[in-house]
C-alpha cells in the first residue's frame, strides 16, 4: 500500500499541475483574443471625411459648389476644368498632383459624385458665423440688445435636414453591408467603405435633392445660435444640434443620427488585432 504521506504529496503536485495548466490557459485564452467591438460610425465617418477634396487655393466653397454641378450633369468636367485652370489652381505638371488636381483631370462623373456626396455630408457641421446673422441694436429702454436674423438662419435648415436625412440612411446602408461578427483589419473596412460610399454617392445626391423640396414646405424653429452652438428643429419632429463636437440628429427625441447611434441603433463592427 502507497504510503498516505505520499498520496497527499502527489495529490497535491497534480492539483499544482492542473493549476498550472490553468493559468497557463488562461494567459492563452488571453493573447489569442484576435478582435474587438467597436462602434461603426466613426469609421464611416472618416473614410468619408477623407473623400472631401483639399483645396488651399482660392474660394473653397466656390470651387466644391463647382464640383457639384458636375455631380449633378449641370456641367461637364471639361468646362470646370477650364474655369479652375484659368483660376490658376491646378498644380503644374511638374508638381506631385495632389486629391483635387487628379479630381480635375478625370473625365468621368463618378469621382465628381462622391466628392461632391462628402463635402454635403461635412457642410452641415460647420456652424453658421454668429456675426452674419446677429446684430447689436438698442431695445426701448435704449439698453443695447442682440437681435437675430431668424429669416435667415431660417432659410439654412431644409437643406441641413435634407442632408442630415440623406446622410442618416447612407450610414445605415453601409454599416448594414459590414459584417458584424467576423473580424476584419482596418483596412479591409476602409477599402469596403470606400467602395461602398462611391457606389452610393450618386444615389445620395438624388435623395438629398428630393429631400430638401419636401423640406421647404416645412416649418423651423430656431433654439440657438452662439458661437460654437447652432440648434433647430421642423415641424416633422427633427432636430439638429450642431457642437464642435458633430452634428447630433434627434427625430421626436430618438437618437438617429450621432452619438454612435445610425437610425437610432448602434452598430458595431470587430476590428481583427495583429
């Protein structure tokens, strides 16, 4: 018969053993996690924020509102390439052509939509300047007082809500074609918004034009403008909230679009770690 000492002692070694093995599992389990979950929308966001092209030269917003009319079959190609080389801002030939010189030198519409779909996107996050819409007069007591030009602001909201509304489908679109459960880099996604986002952008602009009609025959209420603060709603239960933190859609208090929330859900997708 095994000496009881002895039993106890190998007992005792197998139960350290096991432990062992179950630490040493454990660490396994732990470096062999290959993915995380991580909210969608800030990914669509990027990617689309850097299909805007970069144009350091002359009147910016002229020139993206130029892009649009290509966009939209108002022009051809050719003659904004004619009005933006007479403007002098195209890179030369010996320059490393930069986003926008390529965007000039293509003949097909496409480049132009999807340019054109993500400049809409960012120009509702710029938040009207204060000082072309409010003045500074005297009230009946003489005091001086800030008075607003609410017609004006007024006249800005049916196409930020047509965009907000296009934009919020557009995100739902993509984020719904990314696979949730199965992990991939970072690029794979990148390359799959992308793709996504070009294939869209002609549709988008669609939207946005058949959204901002319908949103001219709605009201607006102006909440607040300040610098750094721009808030409205219609009477179709939107309202924008516009911070330099993004724009925050709500439809009658819903979260639809911001926050992480695309039409009031939160999507998420697993990033593979290398």
């Amino acid at each position: 018969m095994m000496p009881e000492k002895f039993i106890l002692s190998a007992a005792l070694m197998t139960t350290l053993l096991i432990g062992c093995d179950s630490d040493q599992y454990a660490e396994a389990s732990t470096t062999s996690t290959t993915s995380v979950s991580i909210n969608a929308m800030p990914i669509i966001m990027n990617v689309i924020a850097g299909k805007i092209p970069e144009i350091n030269r002359g009147n910016r917003e002229n020139v993206l509102n130029q892009v649009c009319r290509v966009a939209y079959g108002e022009i051809k190609p050719a003659a904004l390439r004619g009005e933006i080389n007479q403007a002098g801002l195209i890179q030369k030939n010996n320059e490393k052509a930069d986003a926008f010189t390529q965007l000039m030198q293509d003949e097909d519409v496409v480049p132009y939509q999807v340019a054109c779909a993500a400049y809409m996107i960012g120009s509702i996050e710029a938040i009207p300047d204060v000082n072309q819409y409010v003045s500074q007069k005297k009230d009946a007591n003489g005091q001086p007082a800030m008075e607003a030009n609410e017609e004006a602001v007024i006249n800005l909201m049916p196409f930020r809500v047509a965009v907000a509304r296009a934009t919020t489908e557009l995100y739902g679109k993509i984020a719904a074609d990314l696979p949730e459960k199965k992990a991939q880099s970072m690029e794979m996604y990148n390359q799959k918004i992308n793709r996504l986002f070009s294939q869209s952008a002609a549709s988008f602009l669609t939207t946005v034009r058949k959204y901002n009609q319908e949103e001219m025959s709605h009201h607006y209420q102006l909440l607040l403008l300040q610098k750094g603060k721009f808030i409205f709603k219609s009477s179709t239960g939107y309202l924008i909230d516009v911070s330099p933190e993004g724009v925050n859609l709500s439809l009658y208090g819903a979260p639809w679009m911001g926050g992480g929330y695309i039409m009031g859900v939160r999507r998420s997708i697993y990033i593979a770690l290398k």
